[in-house]
C-alpha cells in the first residue's frame, strides 16, 4: 500500500502492546528500519525524532493519537501515514492490520537483508549532553545480543519448563521502546520460545497477582521494582513462589536490596549491564552466581572483549578503577 523501500523508517508512538512484535517484524521483513519513540514526549520532542530519523510513517495508539498527529504534522509526514495499534480503532486513521499488500503481487516479497550493513533499529539514547542521539543498530547487531543472551540464561529457560511442562513464562513492563525491552522480551523471549506477559504500565498489586494467578518463573525489572517488591506490604498478599529469578538491569543495584529482597520473599536477583550501543547487553550473572557475586553486573557474554582504561587511556590491572570500554 506504501511502496516501502529498503531504509525507509517506521517510527513508533505506543506504550507496551502484544500487537508490536508483528508490527516491528512486518517492517523488518519489507527492508525498513524501526525507530521507537517513548510515548511520554511532548509534540516537540517527538517531532525532532521524527525528523532527526527521517520517518516516512508513525504508528501509535488511539489515546496517542492527538501528540502524534501534532507532531508529525511538524515533521511533515501526512496524517495517512499515521496508523494505529492495539484494541481500539480510529475512525480517521488506519489500524495496523489494514496496512497489507491486497494484490498479492510478487513485487512484494520479502526484502533480503544484508545483516551487517542494514539497520534494524534506530533507538533514542539520550547521551550526555544535547538531544537524544539515533543508535544505528543492524540487524546482525540484535541478532548476535539474542544468542548472547541465550547464552547467559544457559538453558535455565526452556518451552518445556514451568509447573506444567508447558514452558516457562515471563512477566515484563520493560517498555518495548527502550532498547533493554526491545531485544530482551520482543526479541530474545520469542526466539527462546517463551510465552511472556506484558503489562502496557508497572503496578505493583497487578505485578504480584500476575505472577501468582500464572505461575511466572521469570521477569526482567529494574532496581526501584526490586525494592518495591522488598518493602512493599502490598507484596505479602500474593504469592510469588513461582519466581526463580528476577533480572534487573538499565541502572545499579546495590547488593543490600538484594539480600533485603531474599531475606523477606527468597526471591533470588541477579544483574546485567548493556548500553543502547551495544544492542544492549554486554554482561549478566550467570544464575548460580547470583549470591556469590551480589552487586556485579556479572560475567562478559561470549564474543565480547573488554577493558578498563585510566585517564591515560592505558588498559588498567585487575582491582584499579577506570572506564568501560
């Protein structure tokens, strides 16, 4: 229906939806890059990614839809170029399941990647001085991070696991926009075959009652969730002794919260570190070290290599602080 091309930019105005994942991959196998946006911009802000992109179409969902006509308006993308996901509909705008090629013509097969030269994903990082800056992500890039990643679960997951035999399940709130969501749960879990439940928002009583109402195994948090689920009173009305570990990630967390988080629930955490750069996950516990090593970020995946350098960019001995590189 668009005529897209290989390069061309669908950028994203949405928080968490089960419809993203067809969305991103549709894109993906007709040779066009993904950039998302977090749904909490202003009109400006998102304009700028728009144009900073250079975005052909926005998809978004209905109660975006004022933010996200505004601002492409700015960025000149017409307002048929606008569709939507998720259970409501608009009248003046497409749903994401109209978008289709109706002729069936063979001019409209799959776009073959170059995975090492093609982008994947243009994600925002926002960096530390000026506007957000576009991460040029190729596809080899994601896809290398997902069997890192596979790596670093070791098998501890598997579609055969859970109470049933029916695989284990996941719970996230992670936002798909954010690269750890976006290669962690649309990606990695999916490839993995797991089944993952998504909430579009973090609250902590529906956090809990997923958990229990579903017998989850696993899910991926960041540190304010950890000590959420420590401290809160909300968390001894449930019970989570489905859970076998927890991963959290995108900022620190100290091993205090953790051992807090063990001693009151004997939920076990353990901890990754990754950067939008790097697709995005360089290091994570392996799970049996989880209490050996409380407060690291844990091992290097495979097919990594690291150092840490002084200010004279000299690589420094075992033990000396320095930078990441």
């Amino acid at each position: 229906m668009w005529d897209w091309q290989r390069g061309d930019v669908l950028a994203s105005y949405t928080p968490n939806s089960i419809d993203f994942p067809a969305v991103v991959w549709g894109t993906l196998w007709a040779g066009g890059i993904v950039s998302p946006a977090n749904p909490a911009y202003t009109p400006e802000e998102l304009a700028f990614q728009l144009k900073d992109s250079g975005a052909k179409a926005l998809i978004t969902q209905t109660a975006f839809l004022k933010n996200a006509q505004a601002a492409a308006k700015m960025a000149g993308i017409p307002n048929d170029r606008i569709i939507v996901l998720g259970d409501e509909r608009s009248p003046n705008n497409k749903h994401f399941t109209s978008i289709q090629n109706i002729s069936r013509s063979t001019r409209y097969l799959r776009t073959k990647a170059r995975p090492d030269k093609d982008i994947a994903f243009l994600v925002y990082s926002s960096g530390t001085t000026g506007h957000p800056k576009g991460v040029m992500l190729t596809h080899r890039n994601i896809v290398s991070n997902i069997l890192m990643l596979s790596a670093g679960e070791a098998g501890n997951l598997s579609p055969q696991g859970g109470p049933d035999g029916k695989g284990d399940r996941l719970l996230t709130f992670l936002p798909f926009f954010h690269i750890y969501g976006l290669t962690c749960v649309v990606h990695y879990t999916l490839y993995a075959g797991l089944r993952t439940y998504v909430q579009a928002q973090f609250n902590l009583e529906r956090f809990c009652q997923i958990i229990q109402d579903n017998k989850i195994a696993f899910a991926y948090v960041v540190p304010p969730v950890v000590l959420a689920l420590a401290k809160s009173p909300v968390v001894d009305k449930y019970d989570l002794s489905s859970i076998r570990m927890i991963n959290s990630g995108a900022a620190p967390l100290t091993h205090e919260i953790v051992d807090a988080l063990y001693a009151s629930r004997k939920i076990k955490v353990k901890q990754g570190y990754g950067l939008s750069e790097t697709s995005p996950t360089t290091h994570t516990q392996p799970w049996e070290d989880w209490k050996r090593t409380c407060g690291s970020i844990g091992r290097l995946l495979p097919n990594q290599v690291a150092k840490f350098v002084g200010p004279d960019e000299k690589e420094l001995p075992a033990g000396e602080t320095g930078e990441l590189y």
